[in-house]
C-alpha cells in the first residue's frame, strides 16, 4: 500500500512539475528530439549499410576450380567433402558445361570468342558459400587453408582482399557513426541534465520544504527522475516520428535513386524492437540526465 | 530549567562549546553552552546578526557546528551524516516567519506532507491533518491554495505542518514577525499549548513584548556568545 501510494504520488508530483512549467517542458522535449533525430538519421543510415553487407555475404562465394581429370561423379564427392569444412554454409558443383553457359550468358554477341576451340576450355569447380558468421578476411583465409591440398582441386579464387578492404571501410564509418552518436548523446545528456537542473531552481523551495519535513533524498529525487524519464521518452517518440514522416518523404522524393545507392534493396525503417529501443534510450537518457543534475543540485535545507 | 552549561538528566537538547565560523575568525556562534529540559517552552532572544537563526539551523542539522557538540535525544547531532538527517528532521518542527508553505498544494496537503514524507497512508495522512486543522481552527480552509489565506492563517498552517507529526521539539524563528499583535498572540498560545502538552519548543523572538508577557526561560544571544541562559 505504501509503496503503490509512494508510485501514485511520485508519478503526480513528477507530471504536476511538468505541467508547471510547460515552457521549460516544450523546449527540454523538443531539444532532445531534435539531438535524437540526428543521431536517429545516423542510426537510420547504418541500418541501410548493415543491409547492403548482409547482401554482399550472402552473394560472397568462394571458388574451387578442378582439375580436367576430374569427372562429374568425383566433384560431387569432392563437394560433400568441402560441404563438411566448418564455416561452409553450402556448395554447389559447377560442371563445365554449365561453366560455359554461364560464360556465353555473360558474354552475350561476343561468343564467337569461343569459336575456334575444338573443346571446351572451362574447368569445372565447387562454389562455396560460407556461413553468415565466416563471411570475412579470417573467414575465407580459414576456408582457403582447409581445402587447399585436396586432390582434384587446381586452384582457389576468392575476393579476400576486396572483403578485407570493405570490412575495413565499413568498420570505419562504423566507427565514426558510433563516435557521432557518443557526441550527440552527451550533448543530449547535457540538455536534459541542464533542464532539470532549472527545474529544480524553479522549485527550490519545494525541495527545501521537503527537506525540513524529513524527506529523504529519494522522496524528493525521485519525482525529478521520473520527470527527466518523461522528457526523454516524449522527445523520443517525437523523434520517432519526425524520423519516419522524413524517411517516408525521402523513399517518396527520391526513388530509384536511393534504391541504387542502397545496393537496389528496399530501404527499411526502424523495425518495431528498434523503435521501442530508440524511445526506451530517450527515456534511459532523460534519466541519466535527471541524476547528474540531482547531483550537483542538491543542497539539504 | 537549566541553568547554563550544566546538564540535566531531562534536558532533550544540549549544547557543549558550541561555534560556528564562516569565515576564519568570524563567529556566528561562539562557545554555546546551553540545556534545554523536556517540555520547556525557551525564548531565543537577541539582536539582528546575533546568531539566533544560526542556533536553530544548527538544531535541525542544516548546518554543522565547527566546534563543539550537540546532543538532541541522546543523539550528537554535530556530525551527523547526510543520510541520517531526514530521521532527526521527523522528530523536529520547523515554523519560520515567512511559512514556506508549498502555494500548488492545499492546506491539507501542506498540512499531511510531515507524515507523507514518512510513508504513512493517504488516509490516514488526510485524517492525521484534519484533526491537526482542526486544533488551529482551520479545518474549513483545507481544500484552499495557502495563497488564498491571510498571514495569521498561513502561519497556523505552517504551525499545524510542524505538529501534525508529534514532534518532541518544535523551532520556531521569528514565527510572528510577518503578523500583526493580535495575530502574534494567537499565533503563541498555539505554540505555548504545544508545550503545555510537552512538546520541547524554542522560539526566536526578538520582540520583547512577547518575552515578557509568557514570562518564560530566556536564552539571550549577542555577537554569538550566550549573554543570558535563565529566566
């Protein structure tokens, strides 16, 4: 009972502060949505990076070309060998011939290149895909080292390098996103931090009255708190919605251009787990925010 | 009674060599010796700058003494920890001249926030305030903003917030100072009958007229040093 009259009570204490002070309110709200759209866009734009790298993996094949004496019986052994490499997700054998419809797909008018051959000059090879969590330098340099050496294989042609130098790059925008994000959550932190910090000069008399009657620093911290969640939570769902109503404008707008630039995939928006995240971190941060200004704002009476 | 710096067996509050300096060299309060029995009613008297606010700051832990100890139930409070002063804060009552009543909460809930602070139910809170109301003739106004209330009723609410929860001391700084003399007597029969039920209470006055009419123990203060601990 005491503990569900103190919830009632923090609980109103915490939205009657909001309510005393709707200016204070609108523009700690509205200024830590508008820190959380830029990191929102941020975050928007990673989850389009994220989605070209998972296609590029799946598509991500390491080849085994055989050697002639190979016949189709023995690659198909030799494929559920390779099959039982740890970090192989599939393999697929391709026989010569398919290796030369492929070539004359690809080469299109230009196949009389071939025309003066008695034979078709194309070895036949496994097409290794690796499993999701292999599909990188490491992965494909452990695969390379596993089959090399088995008889019937002539040689290996992966893209490690070409892997190696997009990880990279991504790994790098990675990082600098994420240090973006760390700058622009701090500038957050301070605002909501700053914004309590007023809210409890403007009601330093209540504190101190509190105080004189024997509250504890909970009693009277608390409803603060609540309130910095509040404002977190409000300025995120604010957020949220500028974020989608941009996002939409922009599909709209741009079109095929942005499908190209995203690898011709769908874009996507925040899924629901990430949107209740993004609104579950305003209310994380208005909190943190709250705590610091209590902090240093508190003087007992 | 006691007389200065000897210790009584009843006394609630006492005071050794008691000073307080914010700034070196510049005393506030300078080696206070004082025992206050239980259930006394004591004038606090002096002039402006005298130290008498700072003597009652220091009995409800808003300050801390640079020297000296004191010793309220037993307990010294002279350093007592920032967690532990909100325990020492529900056995005292604050009133001050100018009320510190919360103006977007009603009398009632002004009123109930001593025992809300400490978890009791909001029945009982309400219930507890009304009777306390009730004794300073105020139970009529308890949905009313304290904005909307005169000063001698502002003052009754501040007093009523204080007892509601049964201190065993009750401080009280310059409690008529914002009132005029009718409204000043009033306001001290309601803190003389608290001691009269035996609660322990000081008041800052330095309105000699009231000292003289409730002819009570005096506690004189001048630059900080305790001019006159008797009656």
């Amino acid at each position: 009972m005491t503990s569900l009259w103190r919830a009632i009570y923090f609980i109103r204490t915490a939205t009657d502060g909001l309510r005393s002070s709707p200016v204070t309110t609108a523009v700690a709200v509205g200024t830590i949505a508008t820190t959380l759209v830029v990191m929102g866009v941020f975050g928007l734009a990673l989850k389009q990076m994220s989605g070209i790298v998972d296609r590029v993996g799946q598509d991500l094949t390491v080849s085994a070309y055989l050697e002639p004496s190979v016949d189709d019986a023995a690659a198909r052994a030799l494929a559920t060998r390779v099959a039982t490499v740890e970090g192989v997700a599939s393999v697929e054998v391709v026989t010569r011939e398919e290796a030369l419809r492929r070539f004359q797909g690809v080469a299109g008018d230009r196949t009389g290149l071939l025309d003066g051959l008695v034979e078709n000059p194309l070895p036949a090879s496994l097409e290794i895909s690796l499993a999701s969590g292999e599909r990188h330098e490491e992965g494909i340099e452990r695969l390379v080292e596993a089959i090399r050496g088995l008889p019937g294989i002539a040689e290996i042609e992966h893209g490690q390098e070409w892997v190696g130098t997009y990880e990279r790059v991504l790994a790098g925008l990675r990082a600098v996103s994420m240090g973006l994000g760390a700058v622009f959550a701090l500038a957050a932190l301070l605002i909501v931090s700053n914004t309590i910090r007023l809210a409890i000069y403007a009601r330093r008399d209540e504190v101190e009255i509190l105080a004189l009657v024997g509250a504890s620093r909970g009693f009277i911290g608390t409803p603060f708190l609540l309130e910095g969640a509040l404002q977190g939570a409000a300025g995120s769902l604010l957020a949220l919605g500028v974020l989608y109503l941009g996002f939409r404008v922009v599909v709209a707008v741009s079109g095929s251009a942005l499908a190209f630039l995203i690898g011709h995939a769908e874009p996507v928006f925040f899924d629901a787990p990430e949107a209740i995240a993004f609104v579950l971190a305003g209310a994380a941060l208005g909190c943190v925010g709250s705590l610091s200004a209590l902090g240093s704002a508190w003087r007992p009476a | 009674m006691s007389p200065d710096g000897e210790a009584s067996r009843d006394a609630l509050v006492r005071m050794y060599h008691v000073s307080k300096s914010y700034l070196p060299g510049a005393f506030a309060l300078r080696d206070v010796n004082l025992s206050i029995e239980k259930g006394d009613l004591v004038f606090l008297t002096g002039p402006s700058g005298a130290g008498k606010t700072t003597l009652l700051r220091l009995l409800f832990a808003a300050e801390q003494p640079s020297e000296g100890s004191i010793i309220i139930g037993g307990r010294n409070i002279a350093r007592l920890s920032e967690s532990a002063v909100p325990s020492l804060r529900r056995r005292i009552g604050v009133v001050f001249q100018d009320f510190k009543l919360l103006p977007r909460r009603s009398v009632e809930e002004n009123v109930g926030l001593t025992l809300a602070v400490r978890g009791e139910p909001p029945r009982q809170v309400r219930s507890r305030a009304f009777r306390m109301l009730k004794q300073v003739g105020l139970q009529h106004r308890r949905h009313h903003p304290p904005v909307t209330l005169s000063g001698g009723e502002q003052q009754r609410v501040a007093i009523a917030r204080a007892l509601v929860g049964e201190p065993e001391l009750l401080l009280a700084d310059e409690p008529t100072g914002n009132l005029d003399p009718e409204l000043t007597l009033e306001i001290m029969d309601l803190i003389a009958a608290a001691a009269a039920r035996g609660t322990t209470v000081v008041v800052a006055t330095h309105d000699r007229s009231l000292v003289e009419r409730y002819a009570r123990r005096v506690l004189r203060l001048q630059a900080g040093e305790l001019i006159e601990a008797g009656p």
